[in-house]
C-alpha cells in the first residue's frame, strides 16, 4: 500500500476510522471524506486531505474525486464506508425515511463509485471496496428500508464489476455482519454489541482484499460474528 492513493468515503465512521488507522502505517495516501469538517480534522491523521463531502450530492462527490487526483494525481482506492440507518415496522416507515436511507446506502454510494470509477477508468487500474453489510445479502425483521437500499447497491455494484473489469478495474463487496461502532448508539434494537465484530476485525478484511497479489479479485468477502447478537 506504500504511496497507494485511497480515498476513505466515511471515514469518521467506526469502519471508516478502523481503515484509516490500518491503512496510515503501510505508507497510503490517504484522502478522508465525511459530511462534517470538524469531526475529519479530529481525526488528526498526519498528511491526509480532509474534504468534506455529502455524498448524496453528485456534485460534491465529484469535487471530492478531482480533488484527490488534482492533489495527489491519481485514485487507487476507494473505499466506500459510509451508510445511513432506520429501523421501524413496515406500517411505521414515513417517506422521509426510505429516502433518507435510499440517498446515502444507494444514490450516495453509486455517486462515490462512479466518479471514482471514471478517474479508475483512465488509468485503467484501480480498486472499489464496497462496505454493504449483511443487509445486503439476508434480510431482518424492521429493516425494511435499510435493506431495500442496501441490496439494491449490491445490484449496483455488481454490475460495476461487470462493466469495470476491462479497464482492471477490481470491485470487492463487503457483507459484515454486526459491528460495534457508533452506527448502533441510535438504533433502538435490542442487541448485545459484546458480541459484535470489531471495526478492526473489518478494516484487517479490507486491507486483506486490498493487498491480495494482483492477478487476483476478491468479489465478495462475508464475516459474521460467532454468536447470535438479538437479545
């Protein structure tokens, strides 16, 4: 990862934070993006460029990825860590709270990988890890709107990989299962976050699938916790 450009989409997340911190002592170049300012610089990582960055606005995402080639010349990363959620009965589900989940886990994610993909595209080499979570893949009672946006950027990053391989372009999909960041400190499900994977346990996933010898594509990496999480 020496010198490796990677751009860390919420990175003031528990996932995102857990990457930096993997990614910061291998020499990576590292570019944070997080809709709040204040909480990128608090994270006081030597030589990154912060940028602050809603990735529900196209134009934003855009910026963020310009930014880093203007800066730093290229793009050889991206990770894709940011996601929004709300858990409620389907009866109980306002409109307001499908779209809020479908702008960040769907149109936000797809803004990050397209224009990270068109910078890939030119240089005709690059890596996408998109960090769905089992959401993605399984479904739960009261998630609903959670997981309509998350298999749907699961249907889209699929078809990225698709289109992207010919420009060795690789695109990994991530389902973790239960992790303890602070996701959690809002949702009102009874779980036992003891028992949740680490952030570090998912960002040593990543670096994993980032460093794997070059002729290789991980697709899709699942990691779930050993035991049941739902009190």
């Amino acid at each position: 990862m020496q010198d490796k450009v990677v751009v860390v989409v919420g990175a003031t997340g528990g996932i995102g934070r857990a990457v930096v911190q993997r990614l910061q002592p291998l020499g990576a170049k590292l570019v944070l993006a997080a809709r709040r300012g204040e909480r990128l610089q608090a994270l006081g990582v030597p030589g990154a460029l912060c940028i602050p960055t809603d990735i529900t606005v196209p134009a934003q995402v855009e910026q963020l990825m310009s930014q880093a080639v203007h800066t730093l010349g290229r793009i050889d990363v991206l990770v894709n860590a940011a996601g929004a959620g709300v858990f409620k009965s389907w009866d109980k589900l306002t409109p307001e709270d499908l779209a809020s989940q479908l702008a960040v886990n769907l149109q936000g994610n797809f803004y990050a990988m397209q224009a990270a993909a068109q910078v890939m595209k030119t240089q005709r080499s690059g890596h996408i890890c998109n960090v769905i979570g089992i959401l993605g893949k399984h479904t739960m009672p009261l998630a609903a709107a959670y997981c309509a946006s998350k298999f749907g950027a699961v249907g889209a990053t699929k078809v990225l990989a698709d289109e992207l391989r010919r420009y060795n372009i690789k695109v990994t999909l991530f389902y973790f299962g239960g992790v303890d960041t602070p996701f959690w400190d809002n949702i009102t499900l009874k779980v036992d976050r003891s028992k949740m994977l680490r952030p570090e346990t998912a960002a040593d996933a990543i670096v994993y699938a980032l460093q794997v010898e070059p002729a290789a594509v991980p697709m899709e990496v699942n990691i779930q916790p050993e035991s049941h999480l739902f009190i």
